[in-house]
C-alpha cells in the first residue's frame, strides 16, 4: 500500500491504519460503516450475506485517517463463492491495526459465537455491542458479564440504525491507530471506482425486489461504464444460474428488469449527482457460486483451496 508522504496536521502527530469490521451475517456491519464514514457505501438489506467482498470506506480529521474494512459474515462456507467471501474476511482480519467485531445483541447465537471469538493477538480488538435498543438494561449488563470479559480491550455499545454510540465508536478507534502519514488522499471516501458502486446497488435492489432464495444466485457484473457521456452510460449483466431464474428476474412483460433498472437508477444518480442511463442486462452463468472460474471472471478473489 502506498503511503502519502507530507504533514497534514502541522506539527501534531497524525494517525492512520486499517480497522476491520467482523462478525457474523447480519449483526449491522455495513450500516456501522456507512455511519462511520458518513455515506452510504455498502449496501444494506434485510437479509443475511448481502456483503461478499470487502469494502474500503475512509475517514479523515485534522488528526486522523482511518480506512474501515467492512467484510462478508463469518460463515462455515458451503461452495466456492462462500470461500472466497471469507478469504476476504480472514485477509481483512489479519492486515487491521484495529478490529472491531461487531455482536447482535438480541442474537443468542451471536452472543455465543462472540464469546468463543478470539481477536489476533497484538491487535487493539473492540466489541461493538449492536442493536441494543432491542435488548433490556440487564440484558445489556449480561452480555458484557459473559463477553466482554474474555478477550476484548474494550466494549462499546451502539445502535446503528440510528447512530447512537457510534461518535464513541469512532472516536475510540481513531485513539487506536498508529502513528502514521495518511494511508489515501484525505479527501477521499473510498478505494473503489464508481462501477464497483453501480454493480453494488444492482445487487442491492436485486435483494429488495426478489423473493426468497433467487438474490443470492445473483451475480451483477458491469460491462462498460462512460462517465463523459451525459447522462452517464453504464451497462451491466445480471447473471443468473438458471433458466428459469433469468424469467423470474426479468418478469412478466419484462416489468421487474424495469423495476430493478429504475430503482437503482435513482440509488446511483443520487451518489454521482448527475443523471444515469442505466442498461441492463440478464445472462444465464451456469453454477457461478461453485465454479472458481467464474468466480474469478466476475472479480472475486479466490483461495487456493477452491481451485
């Protein structure tokens, strides 16, 4: 990773490095994101897994850089695309100067899991207690008796939904970080082009508008991307694994590939500020989840083992 060179911040020291968000599927780690970094970068739906790679978003003060790790939920992988989803994790897990793990605190399992979790050693480790307007005062007490006591340099309790604990939250951590020129120009948000972002918020409508188990056979790859066209011109594939998914998605009379364009349409001019034509497309690729081939064609980085 390339380093800025330069002082930011006069003759004060300046502190910057990597904190990961871990946890398990749909304890609130993109929304604890979003709200760190103060935009809307990953997506959020109701449903479990929607993260599968991970996601830089950056804060910077007159002191501070920290670039945040949001990463795919700690699962027991089932098929290859599971895999590379928590390769991802387990990369963001080791390179973090702080580690954050974030816990569903009405989640019995959750609050199991986070007691069993051990952070790496040497790594500044917060347990970040979410989603505790839906828990009791004693609830609260309890779970830090029979978690916070094992492995964690400190405990931080918030509501994501709303923003309550997280300025605590990202004061706490900005304390954490090393010495260190700024790690990204500070006047960035985020690593990741703006067709990243567009086959993002695809996926994430796909999520909203389609039932049951079809989103996750859903893979959204963007094939060209012209930003000195006005409007902006993206065109982009959803790729399906079977035949009768690529009907579903596109819908009677094709009303719900219209749907899905228009919807999101909107989620991406209101990132990018001027207006989009938004062409979408949907191709069958056959058992994508299981084939690291084409794992590796739609972008994601796949471990040795799935090979």
């Amino acid at each position: 990773m390339n380093v800025l060179s330069g002082d930011n911040a006069g003759d004060r020291a300046f502190s910057a490095g990597i904190c990961s968000i871990v946890g398990l599927p749909n304890v609130g780690k993109s929304t604890i994101l979003n709200r760190l970094v103060g935009e809307r970068l990953s997506i959020v739906t109701a449903k479990p897994q929607t993260t599968r790679q991970r996601l830089l978003g950056i804060y910077s003060d007159d002191q501070h850089q920290a670039v945040f790790v949001d990463t795919p939920g700690l699962l027991d992988p089932r098929y290859a695309l599971h895999e590379a989803m928590q390769a991802e994790a387990e990369r963001a897990r080791i390179e973090a100067d702080v580690l954050v793990y974030v816990l569903d605190a009405g989640w019995s399992p959750g609050i199991e899991h986070a007691a069993a979790y051990e952070p790496p050693r040497g790594v500044a480790s917060i347990l970040c207690i979410n989603k505790c307007d839906r828990i009791t005062t004693e609830e609260r007490v309890a779970i830090r008796r029979d978690v916070a006591s094992t492995s964690w340099s400190h405990v931080v309790e918030t509501v994501a939904t709303t923003g309550t604990g997280i300025d605590e939250l990202r004061d706490l951590i900005v304390g954490l970080l090393p010495e260190s020129p700024p790690l990204y120009p500070t006047d960035e948000i985020a690593t990741a082009p703006l067709r990243f972002f567009a086959a993002e918020y695809v996926r994430e409508t796909c999520f909203e508008e389609l039932s049951q188990e079809l989103p996750y056979a859903i893979a959204v790859q963007v094939e060209e991307y012209r930003e000195s066209t006005d409007p902006i011109y993206i065109a982009a594939v959803i790729h399906v694994e079977r035949e009768s998914q690529k009907g579903i998605v596109i819908g009677r009379d094709g009303r719900m590939i219209r749907t899905i364009g228009q919807k999101t349409r909107r989620k991406i001019e209101q990132m990018v500020e001027r207006p989009v034509y938004l062409d979408l497309r949907v191709k069958v690729l056959a058992n994508w989840r299981r084939r690291p081939g084409s794992l590796k064609l739609l972008g994601y980085v796949v471990p040795p083992r799935s090979r």
